[in-house]
C-alpha cells in the first residue's frame, strides 16, 4: 500500500465519525425542536401516543444509523472512496426528511422515507464490506466467510418493502388511527430487531482473531 492510501486508510476512521456525530447532531436537535413546537404531545390523547410511538421510532432510526456506521469504522479498515464522504450527508438529508414528515398529516410519507434511509444504509454497509475484504488487516473476519449474494439480503430486502407497503396502507386507510398505531409498532418491532442483529455482529466480528 502506497504512503497516500495508507494515510487515508487510517485516518478516514475518524474523519467519518466526525462528520457523521455531526450530522447525527443536527437530526437530533431536529428531532428536538419538533417536540418543543408540537403542543398536542404534552396532552393524554391518543394523537399524543400515536405521534410518540413515531417519534420512538425515528429517534431509534437516528441512533441505530450512528451505531451502524461507528461499529463499522471502529471494526473494520478500508481503502475509503470520495462516496464514503458524501454518503452521510446523504443520510443526513434523508434524516431530515424523515423528522419533517411526523405527524399524523405525512404518516404515509414517513413510512416510505423510513425504508429509504435503511435501504440507503444498508447499501452503505455492503459496499463498505466490500471494501473492508480486500484489506489483509480483516482477514480473520472474512477469509472463512464467502462474499455476500443476493439472497444474503432477502430479509433486509423484506423489511424496506415492508415498510413501503405499511405507507401504502396507510394512504389507503385514509390514516385510521388504529391501523397506524400498529404499523407503527410493528416498526418500531423492525428496529428492535435491526438493534439485535447488529449487536450479534458486532459480537460476532470483535471475538475473531486476525490470525486466525
């Protein structure tokens, strides 16, 4: 490896989670605001506990996205390309979307934003792996586990249609309170379930040895 990449190679790691604790800052604050400008989520009414059950949500989204792209810098080395930069304000933009869209007027909406901000990061995440095994400092990861295929991705793959289809109900339901309550269960329930399984990986990748 030449000087250059190797530069970049080993002070990408923190140059991306600079940027990304930004960007994941600027959401939260967001996040934030529209709960200080939300009056009806200080009543008890079932508006109230619908929207706040989104919100779980969207926050859970905002703070699995960092978790996903720290445990992956923090993991993993890789030669990084001019998109790992641009990526997260990509992401950024997508969170900022997705936090303008709560309430019960966009329901629909933030369904379908949800699914694109994880079919964005999931991408992110696949081609990072792709990246990370060409790098001999990972092999004790990679060497006994063969390249993902496009079935490796099948129930990533269910979840964001999921999603879409749960904002399709919803502009087809025309909002019914109850029929989003549980959509909105069920993805706060996804999320739960993506917390799991980057928690088993991350469990997975820290127990193995390099040389090995």
């Amino acid at each position: 490896m030449n000087e250059i990449r190797q530069r970049a190679t080993e002070h990408f790691p923190s140059v991306l989670l600079t940027l990304l604790s930004m960007v994941q800052a600027l959401a939260v604050e967001l996040l934030w605001s529209h709960i200080r400008e939300t009056p009806y989520l200080l009543e008890l009414s079932w508006i109230s506990f619908v929207a706040w059950v989104q919100i779980s949500a969207t926050f859970t989204g905002i703070v699995l996205i960092w978790i996903v792209y720290s445990s992956s810098a923090m993991r993993f080395r890789w030669v990084p390309a001019i998109s790992d930069s641009v990526l997260p304000f990509m992401i950024g933009i997508m969170e900022f979307m997705l936090i303008a869209a709560l309430g019960p007027e966009h329901v629909s909406l933030w369904f379908i934003l949800l699914a694109t901000v994880f079919a964005l990061m999931h991408w992110v995440t696949h081609q990072t792996m792709k990246r990370a095994r060409k790098d001999p400092a990972n092999a004790g990861f990679f060497r006994p586990r063969k390249p993902a295929v496009l079935r490796d991705f099948l129930r990533e793959t269910m979840s964001m249609a999921g999603l879409v289809l749960a904002g399709l109900i919803v502009l087809i339901s025309g909002s019914n309170s109850v029929v989003v309550l549980l959509l909105l269960l069920g993805a706060n329930a996804l999320l739960g379930w993506q917390f799991y399984q980057t928690s088993v990986f991350w469990d997975l990748s820290i127990a193995e040895s390099p040389e090995t």
